[in-house]
C-alpha cells in the first residue's frame, strides 16, 4: 500500500510546487468535519478558486481563505454559498484585502505576490435536503 502511495504523493508535490502557492491540509480532529471535506479539492490561478465535490456528501457552504508568507496582513477568501452537489465542480473568485480592523480595503489581484499564497478551509458544511 505505501509503495503505491509514494509516487502519488511525489506527483501532487510537483504539482502543487510548480504553481507556487501553499494548500495547507485539513488539522481538525472532528470526524464529522474530516468526513465532510473528505474528496473535497481545489485548486487557485490567477484569482479563481475551482472547487471539487469527490466526497460523499452534498455541500451547503464551503469557504476557503488565503493569507500571504509575505504580507501579514493580506486575507483572501472565496465563498461557494450556493452549495455543491457530489461529484460536481465550481468556481468563486478569491476577495483580498488587506490591513487591519476599519483600515481594511480591498487590495486588486495584480497587488499580490500570488506566489506566496497559503490556503486552507475555513468552513464546509453538509446541505440540508
């Protein structure tokens, strides 16, 4: 079983270091959040955020948010509101800003150091049917 796993995870790290940005794993310990994100992917270019429900359930709301290795006070984030059905595919752009409490403003995508992005779920919940 290791043995095939390796090269999948040497293929996903070439892929993810040739776009430069960092896609932070999941660290919570709550198995039903765990379950919920489990098959859940996405990717980031050019300030598009293409997420993918592989997972086992239908999706209400997913958020995903970007911070900068660079700037400290650089927050993105891309919301996907309208839910998202198992095995289907959606796009959101990423919203940056930057700054602090009512000094906040958002800040255009040709500001930011894409490359020394960082992404990571900040939310994900199952649909109410």
């Amino acid at each position: 079983m290791m043995k095939a796993f390796a090269p999948i995870l040497i293929i996903l790290g070439m892929g993810i270091s040739a776009q430069a940005q960092t896609y932070q794993a999941v660290t919570s310990k709550n198995k039903t959040y765990l379950a919920t994100v489990k098959g859940l992917t996405y990717t980031y270019k050019n300030g598009v955020i293409t997420l993918k429900n592989n997972g086992n359930y239908d999706l209400g709301t997913v958020s995903i948010t970007a911070t900068s290795k660079k700037d400290p006070n650089l927050f993105g984030i891309a919301l996907f509101e309208d839910g998202l059905d198992k095995g289907s595919e959606v796009k959101a752009d990423v919203y940056f800003t930057t700054g602090q409490g009512i000094k906040t403003s958002e800040i255009p995508l040709n500001k930011i150091d894409q490359k020394s992005l960082v992404f990571t779920f900040d939310k994900a919940t199952r649909a109410q049917r």
